[in-house]
C-alpha cells in the first residue's frame, strides 16, 4: 500500500514582506488613535486631580475654620501645572508694600501652604486657566514704580475699567526679563541672578527692571470660607476683587546683617516682598517666590497640545493685550503674542478656544459645591 506523505508549503520572502508591511501599515494607522486615547486619559486624569484638590482644600477650611483657597501655579520650561493648597495665614492681613499707608490698593490678605498637604503635579501639556469677573483699578500701584500686578485686560465701555479673559498662571518672573544672552529663547534673564549681584554673562536688566519682573510674578486661586463656600468676589460687593498674596515661609529662616543693627530676617511674613533688597547685603539675596493672587470664579482645564494645534499659538501663558501693564520685554514682542484687541488677537483667540473646547468648572457660591460643563 501506497502512502502519500502531504507537505505544508512555507511562505515565500514576498509574502513574509507583505505581512509586515501590512502589520507596518495597520500599525501606522493606529497610531493617531492611541495617541488621541492616551491624550484623553491624560486629560481626564488632570481633570479628576483638579476635582480632588479642590475638594481637599474645601475640606481643610471647614476643619480648620480658616480661608483655605487652591493656587495654580506653572513651569515654563517643563510646561507643567502644580496645585497648592493654601490657608490664611494667622487670619492677619497684610501689604504688598512697606510704604502703604493704609491705603487700601496696597494692603493684601497673606497666604502660606498647608503644613503637610504635598503639592499636587498634573500630567504634562495640561494647565488650569482661570476667569476673573471683577475688575481691579487700572491705576492701583504697589510701590512707586510697579504698576498694579494685573489691572485687567479689555476696555469696558463707558468706563476706564478693562475686562479680563482667562488667565494662565505667570509666576515665573523671568516671563518678564529680557533673554540676553539671545540663546535663552523661551525664557528671560534669572532676576535673581541680577538681585544678588551675579547677572550671568551678556546680560542687560538693570536692578529695578529685576525688581518689577518679581513683583509681577502672579497667578489665581480659587478660595473656600470656614463654611465651605466659594469666595468668588470681593467681600461687601466691591468691583475690585482683594489683593492676596502667597507668601512662603523660609526653612530655616535665613537672617541677614544690617549695618551694626541686630539680625534680622529679610524675609517679612506680613509684607510682599519677594526682591529681598530693602536693606539687605546683595550676597544674601536669594530666591523668595512670592506671587500675587487674584480670586477667580471659574477654572478652565486646559490641554495644551489641542490649544497649540488649533489656534497655532505655541505657547499661550505669554500672551497678554498691549493694553496689558505688565512688562513687555523685547523678545516676548518679537513672537507677535502682544496685540491691540481684535477678533483675531491671540489672547481673543486664545480664550475663544477655551469657551469652546475646555471643561470648564464653576462653583455655587454658598455651598462651595463645583458645576462642570463637560468639554466639546
């Protein structure tokens, strides 16, 4: 008997190449896909992580019976978003300068961080936004020479009062410095560089020039009463929303001799004082972060790359209104992010994109509880 013995056929190199190149292909193809699905779960992250730390600091004023707000705060250089939980600090107020004489444009409540409450860090490419509906005094002024940190952005008509967009996180005071030596692209000169007397090499900014970009340093934060409400506007109904500051606490304290008088620390926890000049030896000028606040009503999570894609602006926590009285150096000018209103100014376009694709949270006044609107 006759045994046929049946063999199986290899492929051939043609149809192994064609394999792969479809597997290469499918691969390609998918790809868009799940980076649009770990875009989304990065987002989503972001937009659970903000929840979550508001309702912590929520949480911490009714425990404590203290002004407890949330402060937004972001890194230029690795475009990343970090969330504070703050406390009013000894319920005492403060200034935001040592010359106010009671006025009323300079004084300021003082906030510290929550002892033990770590700091919270969003995914990478996410920023939290913020919307102020008052508007403060176009004129305040916190010491001779620096214009009032944010004195609003759009003329209102019929007043000399200017209507604000949404606001991206500006506490890095080398927003504000020029970037000599031209090789720092994106960012400015170190003012505390130039404060302590050691300026790095090429650069121009004079002493006072790094004095008003500290002082500007500013972002916003969202405020909750003993009672858990949201503190949305200024107290007794006044159009300009309170000065505030985040002051944080120096450990250790470090102390500084003033001619022969005793040691003292240059760091005053009830003025805003971030140069750390005012009677202090230059070698002892060291980095003090202080950050001017205003109080918003609403935040805006917002993702980066799709702003940037959509609206072709690289980088929107640059762009402010010419009408805007914060520094303006050179080289943020040279990037066309500073322009007279119109409908396609990039702060318009900016915050257009953010009323249409952000999630947007809001807050009930008197019971603090947040009110999402889901992003398109």
């Amino acid at each position: 008997m006759i045994r046929h013995t049946r063999t199986s056929r290899a492929f051939t190199l043609i149809e192994l190449l064609v394999v792969v190149a479809i597997i290469i292909l499918g691969t390609i193809l998918l790809l868009p896909a799940f980076a649009r699905i770990i875009e989304s779960v990065s987002y989503s992250s972001a937009v659970n992580s903000v929840s979550a730390t508001l309702a912590n600091a929520r949480a911490q004023a009714i425990r404590n019976g203290r002004h407890t707000g949330v402060v937004f705060l972001f890194d230029i250089e690795r475009e990343v978003c970090t969330l504070q939980v703050v406390e009013l600090s000894r319920q005492l107020g403060g200034s935001l300068t040592r010359f106010s004489g009671g006025n009323a444009d300079t004084s300021a409540f003082v906030y510290r961080p929550v002892v033990g409450v770590p700091v919270v860090e969003l995914p990478p490419r996410v920023v939290v936004c913020g919307l102020a509906l008052s508007v403060e005094r176009r004129n305040a002024r916190i010491d001779t020479n620096t214009a009032h940190w944010y004195a609003g952005w759009l003329q209102r008509e019929g007043t000399n009062q200017q209507q604000p967009l949404w606001l991206f996180p500006q506490n890095d005071p080398r927003l504000y410095t020029s970037n000599n030596p031209p090789s720092q692209r994106f960012v400015g000169v170190d003012p505390w560089l130039v404060l302590a007397g050691r300026p790095p090499a090429g650069s121009n900014v004079s002493t006072q020039e790094a004095r008003n970009a500290v002082r500007h340093a500013q972002s916003f934060m969202i405020q909750f009463s003993p009672g858990g409400s949201a503190v949305l506007t200024a107290s007794g109904g006044f159009a300009s929303t309170p000065n505030a500051y985040l002051e944080f606490p120096d450990e250790p304290i470090r102390r500084s001799q003033v001619g022969d008088r005793d040691a003292r620390p240059y760091d005053f926890d009830t003025v805003f004082d971030p140069d750390n000049v005012t009677g202090v030896d230059a070698a002892d000028v060291v980095p003090n972060p202080e950050i001017v606040l205003r109080a918003v009503s609403q935040l805006a999570v917002v993702d980066l790359s799709r702003l940037s894609s959509d609206t072709g602006i690289a980088r929107p926590w640059f762009v402010r209104p010419q009408t805007s009285t914060a520094p303006q150096p050179a080289w943020l000018n040279q990037l066309g992010v500073f322009q007279t209103d119109s409908a396609n100014a990039p702060h318009r376009r900016v915050s257009d994109w953010i009323d249409e694709n952000a999630e947007i949270i809001g807050f009930t006044r008197y019971t603090g509880q947040p009110l999402v609107r889901r992003r398109q």
